[in-house]
C-alpha cells in the first residue's frame, strides 16, 4: 500500500466582515502562526462541556462494552472551527470575476447572512441554536462501537471502533449540516432551498430538514445516481421535495451540457451549477450545499466533539483515524477535534483519508484554485482538484464522485497533517461483506472506503502484533443501496481505472492567472 503524503448565530459585525481579508493576508503574508498555548487559549472563556480525564479503573470496567452512548445532556452545544488552531490559515477564496479575495456581500445571494458570517468566522467555537440542539436529539448522541466481531474475524490485536452516523432519520451523517442550514434560512425568511445530491443522502438530509422548517426543496440528483438509488428519490419526495435527475432541460447548465451528450452519467459538479442557477433566478430562494465549504465542516464537528467523549470514558486513545472523502465533510467532521487535540500535544493519532481510485481528487490531484461546480457559477476556491469539468466514472459511491476536496481538508493535507490513500471499489465493498457479516450494519458505498483501509490496517497489526486503536467513520447504512450489492454479488462489479487522459484534459482549463 503506498500513503500519498502532501509537503447560536448573531449578527454579521465588521470585525467578521473582515475575516476573508485577515485570511487572505495571513496565509499571502507567510503569517498566521500560532503559540504552543492557542489550543489552551482557545477553551478560555468557551462555554461546553469539556472532556474530563477519567480514572484509569473507570477506563477497565467500560472495556467490555460494544458500543458507548452519551446521553442529550452530554452532547457537545458548540461546534469547533479549526481554522484558528492551524499554523497558517487557508487561501482565501476568490471572485471569479475579479480574481480578489470574496467579500461577504458576494455570497448574499447564495446563502443566509448567518452561514456567510460561520463561513469566515475566526472563532474558535460556534454556539449550536437550541432549536437545532432539540432536533439533533432525535438521534443524537450517535453510538460508538467497537467492531469486536469484525476484529475476530481478522484475527486482530487491533481494537477497532466506529462511530456509527446511520442513526439519523435520513440514514446518514449529512442532517447534522442540514438542519442548522434550513433553519438559519427560515430565520432569515428564506422559502425555498434548491441543492444538489449525489447518491442521495445529502438531498434526503435537506428534505427532511425542509419539511421540518417549512421550507419547498427542489433537488437536483446526479443522473447515474438518480437511476441506480430510485428509492432515495421515493425519500426524497416523501419528505416534500422536487427532484430532477442532472443534468436537465430545465437550466441552461443542464440543457448545454444534454446537447453535448444526451448520455452523460452527470456529476456533482454539474448537479451544483443547476442547483446555483436555480437558486440565483428567485428572490425567495438560497441554495444549500451539503459538503466542501467551511461552514458545512464546521456543523460536523460534533461527531468528533462526541468521538472524543466517548473514547475518554473508555479510557482509549486513537492510534489511527479513518475517514472516507468525497467533498470532505464526514471526515473532517470526525477528524477535525482531534487534529486539535494532535497540535496540542494531547494526542498523536495517524490521519487518514479514503478516496475511490477512480476520483482520487487528494492522491492524484493538483492543488490550485478551481470551481467548485462545472459551469464556473462558484468563487474560486483553493483546492485539491481533477478539474471542474472532470466527469468521473459513475462508480457506486456516488456521493464520493467529485472533481474536487473541501478546501479546508486540502489545506490540511498540505500542511502534513494527514495522510490519503485511494481504494478501488470491488476491494471497498469485500470489506463491506466481511463488516455486513459480522457487525450487521450494510454499510453505505461511500464508507466501505475507510472500512476497506481499516481492515488492512487491522490486518497489518496482526503481522506486527501491534494492538492499535483505530477509529473510523461509518457516516451512514446501505439500505438504498442494495442494487449495488446485488451487482458485486453476482460477479458484475469491475474497478474503474483512473481516467489519466480525461483528467490530464480537465486540468488545460483550469482558471489561468498568477495564483495558480
């Protein structure tokens, strides 16, 4: 296996106003380096429960247990940015047009002044709306299990664990940025919220959110998914939303690119630039994204908040953590506290991103500015990319299907303090089996990728008689999609190669000026 290693809201204040431009100087200026003690001085004066050491015995009498649960009152009710903790803030991001740092007021038309203010945000902790904190318990705290029949199974010393977000009543982790988003729009008295989805989570995420805050959703879904997941549009429409399978006739983006190849799979890039297009043509109309952009990773920290608590009441301490990647937002959300306890020194887990062979944004990528959709509707921003109007192969994680990588985990990446690796899927969904078959749970395509790379890991500990602890995402349950279970059953699931000449083709357009 070869690692790639790369070298409650408020109102918008002038002080936040500022954010991107601080941004923009501190990562320009070579500044932005923070002292030993800023993740101690972070907590000061930061209201939510903190983590407590326990006493050893307490860590013993809790090593039995298969799965670890927090009750509603010990659930975190702040988020965490990571952005002041790191040692030099990311690129900004950028106006297509103009090539300078975005302003707030150039995202007005596209989001809620509350998530523009989250987006730039130099706090460190962002206190959660109690009218959200009361719908996250409608499966929140989620479990954290430990996977002891999978490690018999492999025969492991390894003690592996998975912190399971299939709990949510959309079956995944995406309603954790679903809900404050819909709310944040209702406050601001926003009535409608068009997006894009993939394999489908997301959309379903955003619908039930919609339904809950008395919002019209209308949802763009990705062709090659929207024809393997049918029931996930059956979801989608029992909660209240309009889906379109991507592209369609009924944007601009859409129907250019159906000249083009009536026969497209889409992607989400496409998905994206109808879902902006749509959003932008009415008053009453935002748009809502359900990965890639600051705010959405901010709301998942709270898997990682809750990660953290339940490994101290076990006593535990991660050697590894595993996540799988699309746009970034389940990894980050799990990864993102503990990079902060790793750069304080409490820690030092090994970081690891799972990426499909076939979209491998982190591992073969460039790091440059680049869209975010197709179309070039989006700012520019700094990012691991294959080029905004790469289409990939339609593999069956089709939520992970996408050109590019949040910028925050690509600015991470960078800095060295993850690692990345990419997997084919017939291997991703043999690990999936074995995890089925012991655990129960069927895994969602998309986390088959980091359970595939846990197992080799456990595997790896079984040769060194290392007994790891190692930590992985489960971000949702594989119930929608069985048909792509019954492919790989019945022998019928190939691995798509990495599509070097269309990538190779996609890279000659992205945007041509100095900071690239």
């Amino acid at each position: 296996m070869m690692l790639h290693r790369s070298p409650g809201t408020h109102v918008l204040g002038a002080g936040e106003s500022r954010s991107f431009q601080l941004l923009h100087h501190a990562s320009t200026s070579g500044l932005g380096s923070l002292p030993n003690s800023s993740v101690q001085l972070c907590r000061q004066g930061a209201v939510r429960v903190q983590c407590t050491s326990l006493k050893a015995d307490r860590g013993m009498k809790t090593q039995n247990n298969t799965k670890t649960l927090l009750s509603e009152d010990q659930m975190p009710r702040q988020w965490y940015n990571i952005i002041p903790d790191l040692p030099m803030p990311p690129p900004p991001p950028l106006h297509p047009g103009t090539l300078q740092p975005l302003q707030p007021h150039d995202l007005a038309h596209l989001f809620p002044m509350a998530l523009i203010q989250q987006e730039a945000t130099m706090d460190r902790f962002v206190d959660i709306p109690e009218e959200v904190l009361e719908v996250y318990k409608l499966w929140r705290p989620s479990p954290l299990y430990r996977a002891r029949r999978l490690e018999k199974l492999l025969d492991t010393p390894a003690r592996i664990y998975y912190k399971y977000e299939g709990v949510s009543p959309a079956g995944s982790h995406k309603p954790n940025t679903a809900i404050p988003q819909a709310w944040y729009n209702a406050q601001e008295g926003i009535k409608r919220l068009t997006t894009e989805t993939g394999a489908g989570q997301w959309g379903c995420a955003l619908a039930f959110a919609c339904t809950l805050f008395d919002l019209e959703c209308e949802v763009w879904q990705v062709r090659a998914s929207y024809d393997q997941k049918p029931y996930r549009k059956s979801m989608m429409e029992t909660w209240g939303a309009t889906v379109h399978p991507s592209p369609s006739p009924l944007t601009k983006v859409g129907q250019a690119i159906l000249d083009k190849d009536p026969t497209t799979p889409g992607s989400l890039g496409i998905a994206i630039s109808e879902a902006v297009e749509a959003a932008s043509a009415r008053e009453d109309t935002r748009y809502a994204l359900g990965s890639v952009l600051n705010h959405v990773l901010l709301h998942q920290t709270i898997i990682g908040e809750e990660c953290l608590r339940q490994l101290d009441i076990l006593g535990e301490t991660p050697d590894l953590l595993v996540g799988c990647t699309g746009g970034g937002s389940n990894f980050a959300g799990l990864s993102f506290p503990f990079i902060r306890e790793k750069l304080a020194g409490k820690m030092n887990p090994v970081i690891r991103a799972v990426e499909p062979a076939a979209c491998p944004s982190l591992t073969r990528g460039v790091y440059a500015y680049d869209f975010g959709d197709t179309s070039g509707l989006t700012p520019l921003m700094k990012m691991h990319t294959l080029g905004h109007d790469f289409i990939p192969d339609p593999i069956h994680a089709g939520g992970l299907r996408y050109h590019g990588m949040a910028p925050l985990v690509s600015h991470i990446y960078e800095l060295g303090l993850m690692e990345a690796v990419a997997i084919p899927q017939t291997e991703c969904f043999e690990a999936a089996l074995k995890f089925a078959r012991t655990e129960g749970i069927i895994p969602a395509p998309e986390p088959t990728h980091a359970i595939a790379e846990t197992i080799r890991e456990a595997l790896a500990c079984k040769e060194s008689g290392e007994a790891k602890v190692i930590v992985t995402a489960l971000c949702g349950h594989g119930h929608f999609d069985l048909a792509s279970y019954d492919k790989f059953l019945a022998g019928g699931m190939v691995d798509l190669e990495y599509p070097a000449d269309k990538v190779r083709e996609s890279m000659m357009h992205l945007p041509k000026f100095t900071q690239n």
